[in-house]
C-alpha cells in the first residue's frame, strides 16, 4: 500500500511544500528513511520540511533586521538636518522662502523643504518660552502645537507659492540667494510689495 500522499497536497507552513522537494518524493515509498534513487523517503520529506520552516524564519529575521536598521539610519541622517536648539523659523514670508530653497547657511540647516516629520518631532516635547505663553486660554492653551501640522502649513504654503512661480514662467534651477528672490518677486500675490498698484494696472 502506498503510505505517501501526492506531493501536491502536502502543506507545509500554512503554505504547499517546496516545488523542487516535492518533485523528489519517492511515489513508492521505498528504502528505510535514506534517499533512494535520488528520490526523497518520508523521513527525508520531515527533514525537508523542517528546513524550509527554519529558512522562512531565517527570512523573517532578516526582513526585521534590515528595518531596524534602516530605521536607525534614517533617524541619524535626520539629526544631522536640524541643531538640538533648532526652532521654527519666526520671519516674514520672503526669508521663510529663502530658508525653504536654501537652508540656513549660518547654522547649518539643511532646505526646509528636505525636512520630514521625524527632524521636528523633538520640538513637541519642549514646554512652552514665556513669550509663547502670551494670549494662550483654555485647555490647551500651555501645549504647544504638534511641530507636523506647523511642518504641513509650511509646505502646503510654500508649495502654493512655487505653483505660482510655476504658472508665471520664472521657476529657476539655480538655488542662489539671488535666483530665489527672483521667483520670490515673479509671484502676482499679496506676499509681494507693490501687489496692489500691480492689479489696478
């Protein structure tokens, strides 16, 4: 009687056993446990098995692995983009644009516009300076605000802007100071002096 079943139907992991196992297995069953013929016994398809199991566990360990560390890269690279003291830029729009193309030379900041969540996250565990706490009421008045809505704005923001540099025909490749406040100016909107005396005419 023949005691082993079609290789087709052998699950293994909650998945079928490996095509180039299963294409071994001896139909007949014959031999003592020891591969005959270049046929695979049954005792062979339990080794077989317990291979392919460790080597999904090996996979899985490994696909872990990589994350965390591709976690731990990503979190040192985005040290490097922001100084601890690092702050929210307070200024007008023209300066909040250069900082947005540019960066801040002086201090080292990568373009606002490279930032991510996980460069400002840290400013959510600071408290709040006195000036901060000026004309904050109610409940939350003493929290400050989560640093990826203030993150958001500014990119939903700046990204308008450039929408606008776009559709006037004036977007630069050049990043210089200079090439930067050139798109700044091409911009018909009330951010630029003059706007007004520019829609009456």
């Amino acid at each position: 009687m023949n005691v082993f079943p079609d290789p087709a139907e052998i699950v293994v992991d909650g998945g079928p056993i490996p095509a180039a196992a299963a294409a071994t297995i001896a139909p007949d069953g014959g031999g003592s446990g020891a591969a005959v013929g270049g046929h695979l016994t049954l005792n062979n398809v339990r080794d077989e098995r317990l291979s392919f199991v460790e080597a999904k566990a090996t996979s899985r360990r490994y696909r872990s692995e990589s994350r965390r560390a591709r976690a731990t890269h990503h979190t040192c690279m985005a040290a490097d983009r922001v100084p601890a003291d690092w702050r929210f830029p307070r200024c007008g729009v023209q300066d909040l644009w250069r900082q947005w193309w540019i960066g801040d030379t002086v201090r080292q900041v990568s373009p606002l516009r490279s930032l991510e969540h996980v460069d400002v996250n840290h400013l959510d565990n600071l408290p709040l300076a006195d000036d901060e706490m000026h004309g904050r009421t109610g409940g939350y008045g003493a929290r400050r605000r989560l640093s990826k809505k203030t993150l958001c704005d500014m990119r939903f923001l700046m990204n308008w802007m450039t929408e606008r540099v776009e559709a006037a025909g004036h977007r630069e490749n050049n990043t210089t100071i200079s090439a930067v406040d050139r798109m700044f100016l091409s911009m018909n909107c009330p951010f630029i002096r003059g706007w007004r005396s520019r829609q009456s005419e």
